[in-house]
C-alpha cells in the first residue's frame, strides 16, 4: 500500500540568499487538499567539537549577533565554501582555528537536526580527546573569540542554572553523556 504523501511541494522560490544561507518560500499542499506556504532556511551542516582533557572541557566564547549578547558554547562552524567535506575534517579545522587545540583521537558521538520546524541544517557531534596545544587561527568574523577550560562539573553547572545557554552545546553534552562518552 503506497501512503500519500503528507506534504507535496508545488512550487518553491527564493527569498533571499547570501554566502551563509538561503531562504525559500514553499507553495504546498497537504494531504487533505488545504494549501499552505512554509519559510524553508537552508544552511550547509555543522560540526560542534567537545575538547576534554581530564575532568575539563574547553569552550569558547564570542558575541553572538542576532541575540546581541556573548555565550559560551563549544567549539563549532561549518564551511560554507565547501559543504562536502567530510565532517571529521571540518571538525579538527575548527578546533584548532578556534582554541589552538589539535586533537589525538576524534569520536564521532552521532548527528543531530538543528531546528527541523524551519531548517535543513543538522550538526555532527565530536569528542576530541588526547588534545595538543597550537596557535588558534581566528577567522576575521571571529576576533572576539576567547577559549577556556573549565571543570565539566562547573560547565554543567552553567547549563542547569541558565548560563550556557546554547542548544546546540546543551545538546552536545546531552547526547555525549547517554553515549557513555564523559
């Protein structure tokens, strides 16, 4: 028995685009006749690094634009100049980019979708363990960027009581401590 489809696609046009995202608008149809439109961001995949060293972890911290405020959160980024990269890749390039840290062994912990109600986007999530000090190589969006180590306990200290803030870090540690891997 074949299902009907719960959403077709009639059409799409481009709202807006720029080197980071593209926005589209999608004329469709449900499944029971009624039409609609959804708002679709596309942005390429993402990879967020937990580097830990001992019972620590190293985050960084930088001005957030859109919510005009500073967050720590763990290391992360994408390369929007090339999407197929292979994740691993991406994932040693913005460690060592954002904290100097170069990593002996990277665990791939799983992916996870950003925001599916309105994105394509899906991060992979890394441990990187057996870390190596360098020279971080901070991107000219990035020359507010700062790194620390902190105790793991004291980082989920900071999630329960609203100071780290970013889902995507609060997923990270989430997914890492039901894998068994902190």
């Amino acid at each position: 028995m074949t299902r009907k489809p719960d959403i077709t696609t009639l059409d799409s046009r481009e709202v807006y685009s720029n080197r980071w995202m593209r926005v589209r608008e999608d004329r469709v149809l449900r499944a029971d006749g009624s039409s609609g439109i959804y708002g679709v961001v596309e942005k390429p995949d993402f990879v967020v690094v937990v580097p830990v060293e001992g019972d620590c972890v190293h985050l960084v911290e930088q001005f957030r634009y859109p919510s005009q405020a500073r967050f720590w959160e763990f290391p992360q980024g994408a390369w929007e100049q090339a999407p197929d990269t292979a994740p691993a890749e991406v994932a040693r390039a913005e460690l060592r980019e954002e904290t100097g840290l170069e990593a002996a062994e990277l665990v791939h912990a799983g992916s996870l979708l950003l925001a599916p109600g309105y994105s394509t986007q899906s991060y992979h999530v890394f441990l990187a363990r057996g870390l190596i000090r360098g020279e971080a190589q901070l991107e000219r969006e990035e020359q507010d960027l700062v790194t620390a180590r902190f105790k793991l306990a004291e980082v989920e200290e900071r999630v329960r009581d609203g100071r780290i803030r970013d889902a995507t870090t609060v997923a990270a540690l989430g997914l890492l401590r039901l894998r068994g891997l902190l």
